[in-house]
C-alpha cells in the first residue's frame, strides 16, 4: 500500500475537514494546518487517525507535497 496524505485519506471516506475534526477529537482548523503542512499531528494525533482509517501509522503521509504552508502550490 503507498502513503497517502491526511487529505487523500479524509476525501477517500467522503468526510469533511469538520467530520474528521470531530472524529479525530481536534478543532477543523487544525485539520486544515495538517493537510496544508502548516503543523504536524502528534504521534497519539497520528495513531487516532491511523485508527480512524485503518491503515498503519507509517503509511500516513503528513502533508500534501508541493504545498507550501499557505496552502498553495509550489511553482
């Protein structure tokens, strides 16, 4: 199985930012500073969301690459 990002994780069980920060017990806007790369979850962070969508801890990539801590592509 390849890594995945928190994003292609989340978009992959139809869940929104907000249903992810409830399940995952953390405010939408630190799901947004994960999936931007901004901030990085901690490692029990981590270990609910491998949980949450069961796959192993080691398999979650934890930014989307390319994006820059404004959210946007890099050139």
């Amino acid at each position: 199985m390849a890594m995945k990002t928190i994003r292609e994780l989340r978009e992959g069980r139809g869940w929104t930012q907000f249903q992810l920060a409830v399940k995952a017990e953390v405010t939408p806007s630190t799901i947004s500073n994960w999936e931007r790369g901004a901030t990085e979850p901690k490692v029990g962070q981590l270990r609910k969301l491998a949980r949450l969508f069961e796959v192993p801890m080691d398999l979650i990539e934890v930014a989307d690459e390319g994006v820059n801590t404004t959210g946007k592509r890099a050139a």
